[in-house]
C-alpha cells in the first residue's frame, strides 16, 4: 500500500508533517524563536549552518536564480524525501549519518563514444561550481526555494560525447543497504531509477548538485551528487548518482514503475493536471505558518519560458 504512495499523503507522512511545523509555531508563539533567529532563518546566513560541512569556495552567481528568499538551512535539511533513509520526512535526517559519500565514482555507460568509471574528482573537475537559487516542488503539493551548488548537467553530458543513438538519459542511485536503512526494506524497489530525455537533461536549467547554501550536500540531501530539474516534481532528482546511462528507450523509472496511473516519465510541474487523489493547483510554501494560505501553482514551476518548447505537440495531459 505504502509504495504505490511516493510523495503519496498517507497519515503517517502528514503526521511528521504537521509536526514538524506545529512544534517551530509552537516555539514562536512561546517566545523561544526570537525576532533575531526567525529573521536569521529567514535569510539563513552562512553563521547558521553548522561548521561541520565543507565550505565550496569561489562560487559563481547565476542569471538562473530566481528572486525568491530562500528556504532556511534548516528545513532543507531536515524535510527531506529520500526512501533509503526511510519513509517519514524527518528519516532522512536522522538515519543518514552512516552514509558515507566519500570515496564515489560515477559509472558512465551506453550510448556514448567515451564511457567506464570515473571518481567524483574526475567528473568535477572541468567544471565551475555555481550557485543557482531554484523553486523546488514537491509532487505532494510542498514547495521551498533552495540555493543550489552545482554545474549543469549538459556540460557533463557533452564530456562523454552521445553518440547519435542517444535519445535519453537514466540514472541510478547507489544500493548500499548498510548504510541506508530504508533499503532493508521493499519499500520501493532498488536501485531508485529516474531518467530524462536528451533534450531535458541538455537543457541548461538541469543542475548536477553538490552543495546547498555554499557547503557540500548533507548525506540527506543526495550527497555526493544528485540531480536537480526545477520545472518538475521533485521525484525526478535522483539523489546520490553512482551510474549514467545514455539509451535509445525511455528508460523505466522508479515511481511511475511503483505507480503508473499517478506518476508518469515526464513528471513536469502541472496545475492543470491533478494527481488521481489530490490536487496540483496549489502549493504550500515549507517554512510558512503551518496555517499559512496556499500559493498557486505555475505551469513548469515557473520555468516554462525556459522549457515550454521542449514538449511542443505533446499532449501534457496525457504524458504526465
Ligand atoms: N534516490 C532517491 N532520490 C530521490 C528520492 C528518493 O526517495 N530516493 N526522493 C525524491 C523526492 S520525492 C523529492 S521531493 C526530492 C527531495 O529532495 P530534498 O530532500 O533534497 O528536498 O528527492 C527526490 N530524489
Ligand atoms: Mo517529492
């Protein structure tokens, strides 16, 4: 039952939910959270985040930020989705302190002129880092705004040169049941599974990410390398990427294998196109009071001047 629910709002994932957010307003209205730290969590300076993560210096500001204030440090770290680590939002945080991202290769195969194992250094090397402020949104109808660290993903992509068979990309996450104990169980089947078209993951909106908020990813976070497609549902960035397939075929992935009618390969940010048990229309900004009105949801999260072209003659109603 559970695993036909990704983003799914059953009650046990509401319930943290709801906690979560009720325990910080709680703390406000008794005065624990002062005018200082909600003004603080609200700009979430680098004096907020714990000393602990790796600075990444010498980051490039993007034209693709947008201007929203981000969500604090905090919520982007402890408000995760990440089944490895287990099913409730908060799991990840707390169950990830046994990974370890570090040493990581990537493996790069398939349709490709140059492809075999290459470390985390080789596949950084050539590249910038830069940081790019997104809208993240949730298939579960939660958004944040998060300042990403990373390049994008078709500058690493052309390293491997796609031969002309190349027509998608898939990606895979690593199984490492010791480290990760949500992959004990069959909560969803593992490896986790995500893939794009060419085109999409050529666009330069596709993030390879490092680092939020100036520091290397927290293990919660995908460390040491995820994907992040701001114009759809969170579910399509894959964190912690050990493989890199390019193939001819779409390639299967994990929640529309889990859930066919409610999860399809394209997973683009629709309001029009309503979830088979909720609706898409509206978002609800994490970090806002738990009672906080909702916020409408944009076509492609906002990004559709950027990526509309991509699905011209595509019925988006249908390839959801
Ligand atoms: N490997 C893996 N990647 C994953 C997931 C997951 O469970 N496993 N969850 C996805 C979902 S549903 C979302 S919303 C985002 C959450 O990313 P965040 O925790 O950094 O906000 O990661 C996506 N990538
Ligand atoms: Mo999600």
């Amino acid at each position: 039952m559970r695993q036909r629910h990704p983003d799914g709002i059953t009650p046990s994932e509401i319930t943290p939910e709801a906690v979560f957010h009720a325990r910080r307003d709680v703390l406000r209205a008794a005065g624990f959270v002062g005018a200082a730290a909600l003004l603080a969590s609200a700009r979430a300076g680098a004096e907020d985040i714990p000393t602990r993560y790796r600075r990444l210096p010498g980051l490039k500001k993007s034209p693709y930020s947008v201007k929203e204030t981000p969500n604090s440090f905090e919520d982007i770290t402890s408000y995760n989705n990440f089944y490895e680590f287990g099913l409730d939002k908060t799991d990840p945080a707390e169950n990830a302190g046994r990974f370890r991202p570090k040493p990581w290769s990537v493996s790069i195969e398939g349709e490709a002129e140059v492809t075999g194992r290459f470390t985390l250094e080789d596949i950084l090397k050539p590249h910038p880092l830069e940081e790019r402020i997104y809208r993240f949104r949730c298939v579960e109808a939660w958004s944040m705004v998060i300042p990403w660290v990373g390049f994008p993903l078709g500058d690493l992509l052309k390293r491997f040169k796609p031969t002309s068979k190349a027509k998608y990309v898939a990606f895979e996450t690593i199984v490492r049941p010791e480290e990760m104990p949500g992959q004990k169980g069959r909560t969803l089947d593992w490896p986790y599974i995500e893939g794009l078209t060419l085109a999409e993951a050529m666009n330069p909106l596709s993030l390879m990410v490092v680092g939020v908020y100036g520091v290397e990813l927290p293990n919660q976070n995908g460390a040491p390398l995820r994907l992040i497609v701001p114009w759809k549902y969170g579910f399509k960035s894959i964190k912690s990427i050990v493989r890199i397939r390019f193939t001819d075929k779409q390639p299967r992935t994990t929640w529309s294998e889990a859930a066919p009618d409610e999860y399809g390969f394209y997973a683009n940010v629709n309001p029009e196109v309503d979830h088979p048990r909720w609706s898409q229309a509206t978002e609800r900004r994490i970090g806002s009071a738990f009672l906080a009105p909702k916020q409408r949801t944009l076509p492609f999260n906002g990004y559709g001047a950027q990526v509309a072209a991509l699905y011209k003659g595509l019925d988006l109603t249908r390839n959801y």
